[in-house]
C-alpha cells in the first residue's frame, strides 16, 4: 500500500495530479453544493407537467410574481444559486425571445422573468443557471435543421442578457414537434454557443460534458459514487443512465454527478400537491446521500400561480436549514486532530484523536478533488472498549463522503485505506452527531 499523504502536511504542487482531473468551472461548481431548481411556465397554470406546446400564452399571468422571495428564501436555506426552467418542452420562453411567438411578450404578464432572476440573484449574492429544453413542441422549425439554429439563438440571447450563468442545464427528451417530427439537434453548435458566451458555465446533460445525470430523478447518487465516466459511451437521453449513478472507476473524462429531485411530487406547482411537501429530515437525508456522496443536490422549488414560493415549501426549506445548521455546522472535531499521517507499519492509515470522548454516528471524509480522485476502499474504525471496531466499510470519498455509522462513543477513530488508483489523499476527517 502506498502511503497515505495528508494535504495539511504536504503543499498541493508536491503532489503528480491523477487524471482525469476537474477543470476549473467545474471546481468552482462543486463548491456550490446545493443549489434550487424552479420549473416555472405555462404549466403552473394549466396543471400538467408536459404541456403540448398549443396552450394560449396569455395563460401565463403570475399575479404576485417575486423572484426576491424565491432568492431570500433560497439564501436563507442556505441554497448557492438558482436554475430555472428558460424554455420548458412547451416551448414557451420565459424571456421575450426575438426567435419566438410564443414567449412572456405574449401573455398578460408582459416582463422578463429571467431580468427579474437575474436582478434578484444578484441583490442576494446567489449564481443563476438556466434550464433550456432543446425539445420544443410549440416551433414551427422543430424537426428541420433551420430549428438548431433557432436553438443558438435563443440560447445567445439568454447567455448574453443576463449577467454570469453558472449552469446550462440540458434536457435530454427528445420527441415530436408540431409537425410530427423529431429533431436531429447538433450538440457541437449547442455547446459551442454556450462555451463561446459563458465559458465558466458548466453544462449539463445525462452525457455532460461537463456534469452528468445522476440517473434518477429520486435526488441521491450511490454511496460508490465517481467523478469519472468514459463520456464517448453516453448521449443526452442515454439508455444507459443507470450506469451514471455510480460512474466508473477509471474513467477517462471528469463528469461529476448531479442529483435532481422536486420538494413536490411533480416538478411544476399543483395545488392538490400543497401537502405533500417533502419534510426537512427528507431533505435533510437526501443532501446526505447527495452532497455527502460525492455529488451536488439540486433541489426543485415550483413557484404557484402568484409566482410565489409556497408557504409550506418555505417552512419546509427553512426546517432543513436549521437541521443542517445543528449537526453539519457543528462537527465534534477539527482538522487540527489529526495526529499524523502514519503508525508504523500501516501507512495508509489516518489516526484522529479527540480531546476527549464524543458520541458519533456520521463520519465526513473529504479528497482533494483537484488532484484527482484516487481513493477507491476504506474503512473507518473506532477504539472502543480498547479494541479497534470497524464501524463501516466503504468504497468511494471524492468532494465530501458523509458515511452513517452506528452511535459510537470514543476518542480514537482511524481511517484504513484498503484500495486507492493512486497514493490516497485526504484534507479532512470530521465527526458529526445527528442522532438519526
Ligand atoms: C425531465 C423533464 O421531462 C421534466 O419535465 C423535468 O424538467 C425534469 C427535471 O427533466 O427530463
């Protein structure tokens, strides 16, 4: 076993990067860790999740709409930047596109929603991303090569009217237009045009090229989770995506994973969905399992027909932050515990010592992501009673691995390294408490 390196005792350019390895935007995007989605349209007045395209546009008439709710409510979560829906598969864009005749400009309220976004992201230090359906069942183009230019163009006027966008989020569907044909979409000119105008933004699909699917809609990805895939395997709308929850070992590209859920049931507003909010120990769970397995959380929040955050989704976000703050914002230990990098005769082994006793059940390790990711088996053990006791057994860490083990009361744990691509790395080993 090569010797397990601690970051707090080694300088990073000491270090042979292990590739692949992440590109700057996508860092910058890992750092957000979880961040609201918001499904906004025609369909939040006509009760469906996938209108046809045909709806009148003057359906569209938020009566209170307030993006400053949504981003003081999203700061207060402690949500890094918002993504919204631009052009869902209707095909109505919530931006008055020059390309378009079926857009905000034509309904009864006659804004911008994406200036409105935009401004209000801004006042609260948030990132904003956009959500663009390539799908449209309302042009006239769709289904003709003429539309993928129509496609740049809107994606132009949204990448250069509104400040730095962090995502560009692709939707892989891909069915029948208006004239009963499907699009051949030319994803060069897709990604180009969003490298050309937002060269920090990372994009999305189920294929990246930057992130990836986590291949559910369920919001977790797999406690074995891996920043690689070998990307040239997958297309947007791949059926292979359940490959994408895990990623692969030894993959040649750095596509880490995104995990979208709704709060709701459905991903746009419904009324008769108001109580079926998820909870936020639910919330709390799933940033668990998706932040704290390698991945992002996004996390969608339909506005209702005011164009409003509902109340009980307010109380549920805010409910989740509190959680969070109590046990994620409390770890028992600091970095600093670290009483080495090595006993004698086991070197891939990290010891972390406490001041005194503490009673556990999560335990946070973190990779330093930018020098690739290397760990591929580890253990964590506890001395109890004076005998070492294996409290889990695991596979992956990469950005932040939160690992759920039994409540244990001890001053000792070790970390051992059982498997790793490369000279295993860790910056932190953390102790949490939440009781669950
Ligand atoms: C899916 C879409 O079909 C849903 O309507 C929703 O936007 C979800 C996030 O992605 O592919």
């Amino acid at each position: 076993m090569l010797p397990l390196l601690l970051m707090t005792a080694l300088a990073a350019e000491d270090i042979k990067p292990l590739p692949p390895i992440p590109h700057p935007r996508q860092l910058a995007w890992q750092k957000m860790q979880q961040y609201a989605f918001v499904h906004f349209g025609p369909n939040t007045f006509t009760d469906v999740e996938w209108g046809e395209g045909k709806e009148d546009p003057k359906l569209f008439n938020p009566t209170a709409l307030d993006c400053g709710q949504w981003a003081r409510t999203a700061k207060a979560a402690g949500l890094t930047g918002i993504i919204i829906t631009a052009k869902h598969h209707d095909g109505f864009c919530l931006w008055p596109s020059k390309y378009s005749t079926h857009t905000v400009a034509q309904s009864l309220y006659k804004g911008d929603v994406l200036r409105e976004l935009s401004n209000a992201c801004k006042k609260e230090g948030l990132k904003m991303g956009v959500y663009l359906s390539p799908w449209d069942r309302n042009h006239p183009s769709y289904g003709t090569p003429e539309y993928n230019q129509v496609f740049a163009n809107m994606l132009r006027e949204v990448l250069t009217s509104y400040g730095p966008i962090f995502e560009v989020w692709f939707d892989g569907a891909n069915g029948e237009g208006p004239n009963g044909k499907k699009q051949v979409y030319d994803w060069p000119l897709f990604v180009n045009t969003v490298r050309k105008y937002q060269p920090n933004a990372v994009i999305f699909s189920d294929a990246g090229p930057d992130i990836r699917w986590v291949g559910n809609e369920s919001g977790h990805s797999d406690p074995e989770c891996w920043s690689t895939i070998d990307r040239d395997r997958y297309v947007a709308g791949t059926p292979l995506y359940q490959e994408l929850t895990k990623g692969k070992r030894g993959g040649k590209d750095w596509v880490p994973a995104e995990c979208d859920v709704s709060i709701r049931p459905g991903w746009f507003y419904h009324k008769e969905q108001d109580g079926q909010v998820k909870s936020p120990e639910t919330l709390m769970k799933l940033w668990e399992e998706s932040v704290g397995q390698n991945g992002s959380f996004l996390l969608n929040v339909p506005p209702d027909r005011r164009g409003l955050w509902h109340e009980n989704d307010v109380m549920a976000l805010l409910g989740w932050k509190k959680l969070l703050d109590e046990v994620y914002g409390k770890p028992l230990n600091v970095a600093a515990a670290f009483s080495g990098p090595a006993d004698p005769g086991d070197s891939a082994l990290v010891n972390v010592t406490l001041s005194k006793p503490r009673i556990f059940d999560r335990v946070e390790l973190r990779e330093p992501i930018g020098l690739g990711q290397r760990i591929a088996g580890f253990r964590i053990e506890a001395l109890v009673d004076e005998k070492w006791t294996v409290l889990s057994n695991q596979t992956t860490v990469g950005n932040r691995r939160i690992v759920r083990v039994p409540r244990t009361k001890s001053d000792r744990i070790r970390i051992v390294i059982t498997d790793s691509l490369a000279e295993p790395l860790l910056t932190s080993v953390i102790l949490y408490w939440t009781g669950r």
